[in-house]
C-alpha cells in the first residue's frame, strides 16, 4: 500500500490498522490529546497571530474546512496563503 498510497493516505490506513488492533491504546491517546489542547489568538502591530494544538478528530476536520474552502482555482497565492484565506472565510 505504501508504495501506491499518498503519504496522507498512508498514514490514515496506518492509524486506522493500529486502531484496530489496540482500540483501548487509541482511545487513551485521544484523550491525551484532548487534554493538551489549546488555541490562542494574539493582535499584534504586524497582524494577528495564532497559535494552537488540536486532537487528531478536532484537527482533521479543520484541515478538511480549510481544504474545502482554499481550492478555487487561484493559483497566485501560496498554500499558507490559501489556508489563510479559508480560515479568515470560516470566521
């Protein structure tokens, strides 16, 4: 599979074959990740600037957002930039 897989698919096929094979592990590893969660958002003179850390579910369903929202065809901006622009569309 790794090698006719994209390196995101992978991953999730991994994740998803370690799940299965330990659910009680995963389900620990999510609540970790759930209690180290954070977002901060800061407005500085050069901008405002965020920082945080999602879980896996909270994080996946942004990126999918963000992803949704960034691809319209512009090829002028940056990959930041377009998820920059789909997060400022969100809000």
């Amino acid at each position: 599979m790794a090698r006719v897989a994209s390196r995101p698919d992978f991953a999730r096929a991994l994740a998803r074959w370690v799940a299965a094979q330990d659910p009680g592990a995963l389900e620990a590893e999510h609540e970790v990740q759930r209690r180290e969660r954070f977002f901060s958002l800061s407005v500085q003179a050069g901008g405002v600037f965020l920082k945080g850390r999602l879980d896996r579910v909270a994080g996946e369903t942004l990126r999918v957002a963000l992803d949704a929202m960034g691809q319209y065809g512009d090829q002028t901006r940056s990959p930041g930039q377009a998820s920059a622009d789909a997060l400022a569309m969100l809000a």
